[in-house]
C-alpha cells in the first residue's frame, strides 16, 4: 500500500465512483476561512486531482476563490 496520500486518495475515490449510487458522487464539502475571518462552508464537485492538488469547480474570483486566495488554509469533507 503506497503512503503517498494523493495515490491513496485516488485509490479510494476511483473505488467510490465505480459503485456509488449517489447522483453527485465528486460532490464534497469546502470549508475555509471566510474574508470576514469566520468558517465558511459550501458543497463543490471535485474535478480532479493533479500535481498533489485537488481541483474543484468554480471561477476564480469567487467568493470561494477570492477566500482561497487569501489563505491556502482549507479542508475537503468527502462522504
């Protein structure tokens, strides 16, 4: 089993896709910090993960990329 935590991870989620019944199955959860400085969360589809990255949907001048610009500081919730 590797130990890179981007293999396991693609490991895992190439096994979800191939069985989930869900209509969304790259939905997920983004959480960061808000520009007021509170939590902020919203749901998001992840696209895909590249360079040790996770690639999500949504324009860069957001609310949410504007938040994430200003810190890198973020959590991805997957059920």
């Amino acid at each position: 089993m590797s130990m890179n935590p981007f293999q396991l991870f693609n490991t895992w989620y190439s096994e979800e896709l191939e069985k989930s019944t869900a209509s969304i199955p790259s939905a997920c959860c983004l959480s960061s910090n808000g520009l007021d400085g509170y939590p902020n969360t919203r749901f998001v589809s992840l696209k895909e993960v590249k360079d040790h990255a996770f690639i999500i949907t949504g324009p860069l001048k957001s609310r949410k990329g504007l938040e994430m610009e200003k810190s890198s500081k973020v959590s991805l919730t997957f059920w």
